[in-house]
C-alpha cells in the first residue's frame, strides 16, 4: 500500500530526553524516548538523542540535532520529580533562574534565555488534544502552566525560540512534556512502560492534528 500519509517536509521526528541529575541514576526522560529510538509511528521515523542537563550546551546540542534532521515535530521530555501525571507543558518563559546547580555545576539566577527576545512562548503542540487523547488510553495525563525555571525551561524556551526565527524550520512543530519518576526514583512514580506508550499517543497525536491543520486551500474574501 503506498505511504500517502508520509508526503511530510522530511518524515522525522525528533525526541529527545536528558541525562541524570541532582544525585539520579536514571533519567526517565531518556530512557523513554530511547526505547522508541528508530520506530516508525505514521510513516515517520523516530530519532532519539540524549541533552546534557546543563545551561548552555543543551541548548547548543538541541540546535546542533535540528540543523541536522529538520525534523516535523520535536517533543522535548524531561523529569519532573514529584509530579503524578504526563504533563504537557502550556508555556516556556524567557528566565534562567536555578534553584540546583546544573551537572556542570551552573546555576544561573534571573537570566535570560536569549537575551532580548520574546518573554515568553506557547507550546506549538495541540495540548488539549493530547491531553484528551492520554486520557483515552487511561494514562494520567495533565497540561502544567509552567515548566519551572532549571534546564527544562531552558531547552523549552530555546527550542521555541529557535523554531519561531529559524527560517530552515517554518514547519516543525515542537513542545515540551514532563514525565514522573519511575519506580525506585520516588513517589508518585509511572512504570517506564506507561510513560513509553504516552509518548507514542502524543507524536501520534501530534503528527494527526498537524494534518489536520496542515491542509492550505484558498477560500478568503476581500469583502
Ligand atoms: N528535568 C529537569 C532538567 C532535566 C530533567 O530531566 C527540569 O525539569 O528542569
């Protein structure tokens, strides 16, 4: 059967999720998205990669991968320990403000993110729509107002930043999502098999309603 599904700029999508910190072992963030490294979800094949959580070079990392693979949709995933529920983050703020040192021991206090620009950006995700359809697969699902102030924000930010004014990157769409710990890390925690098959309904999702709205026919009026 011919792929008719897959006539996308470049047919990727990239995931990327962060190393350990604050004293982890584990980072449930990239161990999610490893595990859906190379699959194909409507056509598009997934590219998983690891950012360092640091100031700086994640962002660099970040930019680095986008150049590379111009990539559809980007879907950036990071812990956020103490938190019950897949959460889809609403809005990234233009502010560094770290309440624990980086893993390169960094901790920045009321920086901005890109100095100048906008204060603040909304998800380019269809949070609504992931959120009812996390729901429906009976996974515990939230949108958060605020991905805080340390490296998550940080990458959130630049990523939005850096696809709001990247001309090569128009058409990709990208967000920010935070995921419990797994089970040993702490409670609430989410078995790394929940928050895999989370993140499989949010590109699927994701990849549904930019078809959705992706269709451009005329139809305006001067009057
Ligand atoms: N969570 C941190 C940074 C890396 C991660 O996985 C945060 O929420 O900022």
């Amino acid at each position: 059967m011919p792929r008719t599904h897959a006539s996308t700029p470049t047919g990727r999508v990239l995931l990327t999720g962060f190393d350990p910190f604050d004293g982890d072992h584990v980072n449930p963030s990239w161990r999610a998205v490893q595990a859906l490294h190379g699959r194909r979800i409507l056509g598009r094949r997934i590219v998983a990669a690891q950012l360092p959580t640091e100031f700086g070079t994640s962002l660099r990392a970040l930019s680095t991968l986008l150049d590379q693979l111009r990539p559809e949709l980007v879907i950036c995933v990071g812990q956020a320990g103490g938190r019950d529920a897949i959460s889809l983050e609403r809005v990234a703020i233009n502010v560094d403000d770290a309440p624990i040192p980086d893993n390169a021991g960094a901790q920045p206090v009321d920086v901005p993110v890109a100095p100048g620009a906008p204060a603040a950006y909304f998800s380019g995700l269809p949070i609504k729509a992931l959120l009812a359809a996390l729901q429906r697969e009976g996974l515990s699902a939230a949108v958060s107002q605020t991905a805080g102030t340390f490296v998550c924000n940080h990458v959130f930010y630049g990523l939005m930043h850096t696809l709001a004014t990247h001309p090569g990157l128009r058409h990709t769409r990208g967000g920010f999502v935070h995921v419990p710990w797994l089970p040993g890390q702490g409670t609430p925690h989410m078995g790394l098999d929940d928050v895999v098959s989370g993140l499989r309904v949010l590109v699927r999702g994701a990849l549904a309603a930019e078809a959705a709205v992706g269709v451009r026919v005329g139809g305006g009026a001067t009057h």
